[in-house]
C-alpha cells in the first residue's frame, strides 16, 4: 500500500488572562457606588461620546478594574511534552478515522450482502464472477481513495472492517480469494510493518477503544441524523 503523507499536530495550551486597568483619579469626594449609570458619566466625562469602548468593570480595593469574561480552557497538571503527545497522537487518530470509515461502512454493506446472496449459489464460477462484480463496486467508489492512504491509515481501515463485518481482513480475503492470495497479501503486510489481522476488541484494547469513541462520534454527527438515507435501505 503507497505510504501517504502524514501530519503530526502538536498542540500547547497556555493559559493567559489580560486585565486593562481603569485608573480613575479621586477628587475630593469619595467614589461614587459602583452602578453602572455612574460609570457610564464617568467614562463620558473623560471620553468623546464616539470614541468610548465600554467594557464590564468591578471596583476591587477602591479602583475601577476592567476586564473580559474568558473561554473555557484545559489545564494539564502533567509535563507540556506528554500533553504535546497525547494530543498529535490523538489528532492523528481522529483525522485516520474520519477518512476511513465511511470506506469501513461502505465494504461492511457490500460484504455481508455478499455473503447473503452467496449462501445459495454454489457454482464455483458463479460465485467467482458475482465476487469480482462486487469488488468492482468498491474499487469504482473507493480505488483512488485506499491507493492516498498511509500505512498507519490502511490499519486503522482494516481494524474497522473488522468492526463492521466481524471478520479480519485475511480472512474476508482467504474466503473470497483463496488461501494464496491472502497469504501473498499477509505477506506485503508483514514487510511495510502491519498485518491483514487486525483484531478488534475495545473493551481490552486501549487503541480499539479510542477507535470506537470517535466512530461513535461521527455515527452521532452524521449516520445517526434523520437525513441520512442508508445506502442498505436504499437497495
């Protein structure tokens, strides 16, 4: 499989906060109550009416303070490098998700009708020609997209097959290919450094389970919305 290019996000929070102080001068008088009619003629009296921003103000300790309400932000209590980290590695695995799955859903409808329709033909050259028409079906919809895909994406894409039809991708491939053929495929796996058997276990396995929660994600966003006609239904 082509290796594609891959992009590492790197990404720091630092928390800032920026107070503008107000010095208003005192006469003779004390300040006036701190309503905001008052500090609305303070600021006309020393300001043009058309050149005045007027932002929200407390009195803290006899002086007039000016400040803005801040987003809500992340603390991370832990060194910045580990959290650098966590976030790159996170991204990545999102960004690979999001571009896999609909191609995840797209083989798992294809597979397992496949399978439904091949329960009853036994001809061997029938289930060879109805096999190839499918996957000129996928390679039509999907051919130029799998061939950008990165190594780290392509296993990411064959957990989630896994997760769609219950299967890994070596034996999806010996059941309709042929043992040789998934043998030469697990092979060219094994030299760019993954493997056609991608296991799928979320409740044990950490990097299963960040998988499920952005599927779970995008199904919320996209999949689960009314307007989505499923391409099931469809048929």
């Amino acid at each position: 499989m082509p290796r594609g290019k891959s992009t590492y996000f790197s990404v720091f929070f630092v928390v800032s906060a920026l107070l503008s102080v107000l010095h208003i001068k005192a006469q003779v008088q004390p300040l006036p109550p701190p309503d905001t009619a008052t500090i609305i003629k303070i600021a006309k009296a020393n300001y043009g009416p058309n050149d005045t921003v007027y932002v929200k103000a407390q009195i803290i300790n006899g002086e007039l303070l000016g400040g803005r309400d801040l987003e809500e932000i992340l603390v991370w209590g832990g060194d910045p490098k580990d959290a650098a980290k966590y976030w790159a590695n996170w991204t990545r695995l999102r960004n690979a998700v999001y571009v896999t799955y609909p191609m995840a859903r797209s083989a798992g409808i294809v597979m397992v009708d496949v399978n439904k329709h091949l329960e009853n033909v036994n001809s061997r050259s029938e289930r060879k020609a109805y096999i190839k028409s499918r996957e000129k079906e996928l390679r039509a919809a999907f051919g130029d997209k799998v061939s950008d895909l990165s190594i780290y994406q392509g296993k990411v894409l064959m957990k989630l097959i896994n997760r769609q039809t219950g299967d890994n991708c070596y034996e999806i491939i010996r059941e309709m290919k042929g043992g040789f053929t998934a043998g030469f495929y697990q092979t060219l796996m094994f030299f760019a450094g993954t493997s056609l058997k991608q296991a799928w276990n979320p409740s044990e396995d950490k990097f299963d389970k960040q998988i499920e929660e952005i599927v779970q994600e995008i199904n919320r966003m996209y999949y689960n919305s009314p307007a989505y006609s499923s391409p099931a239904a469809a048929r």
